[in-house]
C-alpha cells in the first residue's frame, strides 16, 4: 500500500517536530541532571546522561547563598508588574477609546520603543538614577524594569480593550455610571485575561534582566538573581552542579507562572490578535 504525498509530509512534519522538541528540551534535561551530581561525577569523562549518584548537596548549598538574590528578584518582579498594570490599563483605554488625533503617533512610539534595546538605555539611566539616589535599590530596579514593561502592556491591553463593544460602555453610562464607573464595573471584570497577560509578560521580563541589574546593582546589597548567577560561576566555575542548581531554582518561576496562567496567556494574546 503506498503511502500518498500528504502522509508522508505529515509524518516528515511529525519527525521534525520531534528532533526540534528534543533539541530544545536537551539543555533543560542536562541543566537538571547536572544539578543532583556530585562534583567528581561533574568532572568524570565522559559525563554520564544519567547521575549514577544523586545528592541534593547543591541545592542545600547555593540556596543558602543565594536566598537573597531569589527574594530579590522575585520583590522586583512582582514590582515591575504591578507598576506596569497601574500605568498601562488607563493609558491603554484611553489609547482605545478616546479618539485622539495622536492614538497612531502614541502606538507607533510604543512599538519603536520596543526596538531599543536596554543596553541603549543603560548608561543614560544609571546617571539619573545616580542623580537620584535610587542606584543599588529595589526600587530603582523596579522602575528600570517598568521602563520595558511599560509600553508591552499598554499595546496588548489596547488590543484587548478594542475587542470589547463601546456600546457596553454606553450602556453602562445609561444606567448611571461615570466613566471611571464604567471602566471599573464593566470594562475591566472583561479585560482579566489581557491584565494577567500583561502582568506575566511583566514579571518575566523585570526576572530575565541582567543588564539593568549589571548597571545598577553597584555593590552585593541589591542584586538580582540573573546577576548573582553570572558572578557565581565567575568565582565558582569548578562547581558547575551548583551553578546548574542555581539556574534550576532561577527558572522555577517563570515556569510555575506559565503552568498556573497558561489559559489565560492564551486566551489573552489570541483575543488581542483578533480583534485588535
């Protein structure tokens, strides 16, 4: 029996798929074998697929160093997004709703500045923040953090905002509510999936920096958990199952979000493309 074209490219497709998910997946298996072995195992040649002697003696270890920095960077995360909520919802109505001669101009430097890359924005914000006093602090890592956060969640939530009907709004103004009463008691209970998207996308970025952190984490006092696993390696590159355990505890947020908000990412991010 012969198999026809579409068959065999539906499995060529199914193969492929596979080999990419498994070389995706590779470096995550290898991070979090590496992390249970032992550091003469770590050294052994050829380096076992599979730890022949688990221990737990990385973890224990470099959760005691690197408490702090977790605790860090989850304060600044949980900051970032919620700063970037606060500012992108109202602004991003307005974008919405308010028929502004300058909307496309406002959207279209929202979306440029998305370009910019952080490392641009760097030098130019450490001497503010210099002037300031705001260097080496939580809260200047959640502001430079809100920075990129910002504009991200003001053009999803505009998206989801023009998904819904202005007639809903107007409806709501006949039964006697101002626009702030509208917004909240109507416009908003129908956005939730827009905000949690806007809200995970904003912890994840402000957990993934390592620029802003470099730049403005001046000394040990403050300084988040990307930056404390460069400089962990760079003073203890012969313990790589503790720099593995380390990146294994950094990457256990971001994926519990994912997990616990998956639906609503998705529902989110589709409903905006749309009808956006």
């Amino acid at each position: 029996m012969r198999l026809s074209r579409k068959a065999i490219r539906a499995g060529g497709a199914t193969i492929l798929g596979i080999l990419a998910t498994f070389l995706m997946l590779f470096p995550v298996y290898w991070m979090l074998a590496n992390s249970f072995e032992t550091t003469p195992e770590m050294f052994s040649n050829p380096v076992p697929l599979v730890p022949t002697q688990i221990t737990f003696e990385p973890y224990m270890t470099v959760f005691q160093t690197q408490l702090p920095h977790l605790l860090t960077s989850l304060e600044v995360s949980i900051g970032a997004a919620c700063v970037a909520i606060l500012i992108a919802t109202p602004a991003a109505y307005a974008l919405a709703h308010f028929r502004l001669r300058v909307t496309i101009l406002l959207v279209f430097l929202l979306l440029l500045s998305q370009m910019i890359p952080t490392v641009a924005l760097a030098t130019p914000m450490f001497l503010i923040f210099n002037q300031f006093g705001l260097l080496n602090s939580t809260l200047g890592l959640i502001l430079a953090d809100s920075t990129y956060a910002v504009p991200f969640a003001v053009l999803i939530l505009r998206a989801f905002f023009l998904s819904i009907p202005y007639e809903l709004v107007q409806a709501a103004f006949v039964d006697g509510n101002g626009e702030w009463g509208a917004f909240f008691r109507v416009v908003l209970p129908l956005i939730v999936p827009g905000l949690v998207t806007a809200g995970v996308f904003a912890f994840l970025f402000a957990w993934g920096d390592f620029i802003y952190g470099l730049t403005l984490s001046t000394n040990n006092t403050v300084q988040p958990v990307s930056l404390s696993i460069y400089t962990y390696i760079g003073q203890f590159s012969d313990y790589w199952n503790n720099a593995m355990a380390v990146a294994v505890l950094a990457s256990i947020p971001a994926a519990v979000l994912l997990v616990l908000f998956q639906r609503y990412i998705t529902a989110g991010l589709t409903a905006g493309a749309l009808k956006g």
